[in-house]
C-alpha cells in the first residue's frame, strides 16, 4: 500500500529484522521492511507530543520516548496491532472463550461465554449473537464497553441457564436438544485472515455421563437367598425360594409390606 508521507522525516527507526519504522514533523508514523518500496501509515496517538522518539530494543519491541516536566517516559508501541489495524481495518482483535466441543447444560446449571472485539476508532464496528433454538434456555447479554489510544474494546458476556421455572414453563421433550450460539463482527471484511466467527453448542438436557443410582445400605448381613410367600403368588401350593447373588447386587434394600418404597436416589 503506497501512501504520501505527511511531513518531513524526522527520525528512522530500524529494527533487528529489518522492521523499519518511520517518523514524521506531524508526528505520523510509517512502517515499512527492508528492500519494500511502499509505506504503511500507522495510527500515532500513542504518541504523547511532537516531540516524541521511538526506537526498537534488541527484542525488535518499539517503544515510543517523550519528555513531560523533566521526566523520561516510555511506552510500549504496539506495532504488530496497528499493522494488522491498517492492513485489515475492519477489526484488530475478534477472540472468545466458545468451547469447540459440545456444552452440556441442565437444569438448575449455568454457562458463562465471552466474546470481545478490539478494532480502530475509524471504522464502526459491533459484535453481532445469532441464536438457533432459543427456546431451550434463557440467555442474558451484558455489554461492557472500553476506550484505548486509538481503538475501542467491546466485550460481551453470555449466560445461559436452563432454571426450574423456564424448565416448567415449557413440555419436558421441549426443553432437550442442541443450542447453536453464533457471535461475529458486524463489519467483517472478506479480506481478513483472522477468524471472524465463534460458534459453539450448548446442549441442554441431562449430559450423557450422569444417571441416576439408588442408595443402598453399605453394611448388612449376608443374604443367600429370600422366600416370596406363596399368599403373595397367586396358584402357589408352597412358598417360593429365591437365591439371592450377594456378590453382584450387595446389600439390599429393607422395606415393610404396609410402608411406601421411597429409596434414597443420588444424581
């Protein structure tokens, strides 16, 4: 991208890996590499005043220099962002915290996304949530908004969460299957190389690796067999013995004729 440099060159700045990195009297800034015959224009408001400098250290990071009542500051110059800045203009950073793999999400549980997108102050941007099957849990967004020198974060917080309440306000078999959340910049430019969409899948049920068990007593006398009577089985003469494998099924469960069965159960 050739560009018209604006002002005079007041300082060139070369790094290790032939990174070059010029300065202008307007205080502009332009980045270029060795044997190149084109400028970059890069964003200078880090630049505090016209009479800052930069330079890179050994590690080939650019650092801005400037002088404020007496005092020497530095600050580090994110070159490699405002390059991908000018280069791609649409957005500078889009990451989130979307699982690539499914979500599992029941009742009474919460799941927490984030997605954040940094991009220049020059061009309008947002970040955009598709969602397909809404109805299998309630989703609340939050919005936080954050200013740089030059560029704005925007950031976004997803909770999902199926509670008993939404759960009773719709048929059991409705509140099962796959959520598809989908979140990307509204200006994505088809040019950029960086990814420009997050989608994961929430679903919402009971996750395949949880069951239901029934408490049993751990310690007991040891059972070889029980005897149904023949009052309980209706045609019986005699009363039925019953062998009981103690190894496979452990202790059993104590239970009156006259009282409810209403086993302890451990999700």
């Amino acid at each position: 991208m050739e560009v018209r440099l604006s002002g005079y060159i007041q300082q060139v700045s070369v790094s290790r890996y032939d990174d070059i990195v010029l300065l202008t009297d307007s205080n502009q800034l332009y980045y270029s590499y060795a044997y190149s015959t084109s400028f970059l224009q890069l964003g200078a408001c880090q630049l505090p005043d016209i009479s800052s400098s930069v330079y890179f250290d050994v590690l080939s990071r650019l650092y801005t220099i400037s002088l404020r009542n007496r005092d020497v500051l530095r600050r580090s110059y994110p070159l490699l962002t405002e390059v991908e800045s000018a280069l791609y203009p649409s957005f500078v950073r889009f990451e989130s915290t979307f699982h690539p793999e499914i979500v599992h999400l029941d009742i009474n549980e919460e799941v927490e996304l984030k997605v954040h997108l940094i991009h220049s102050t020059s061009h309008a941007d947002g970040i955009q949530v598709k969602v397909a099957n809404s109805h299998l849990a309630s989703l609340v967004v939050q919005d936080e908004m954050e200013f740089f020198p030059g560029i704005r974060g925007i950031f976004k917080t997803l909770k999902i969460a199926v509670n008993a309440d939404f759960a009773i306000a719709y048929k059991q078999s409705d509140i099962q299957g796959i959520m598809l959340i989908e979140a990307e910049p509204q200006r994505a430019a088809i040019e950029s190389y960086r990814p420009s969409r997050m989608v994961t899948q929430v679903a919402v049920g009971c996750p395949p690796d949880r069951h239901i068990r029934v408490v049993k007593p751990r310690t007991c006398d040891t059972i070889r067999h029980f005897i149904i009577p023949r009052s309980a089985r209706q045609g019986e003469m005699t009363d039925t013995i019953v062998q009981y494998d103690f190894g496979t099924f452990g202790c059993p469960i104590e239970s009156k004729h006259h009282q409810l069965f209403r086993p302890t159960l451990h999700l």
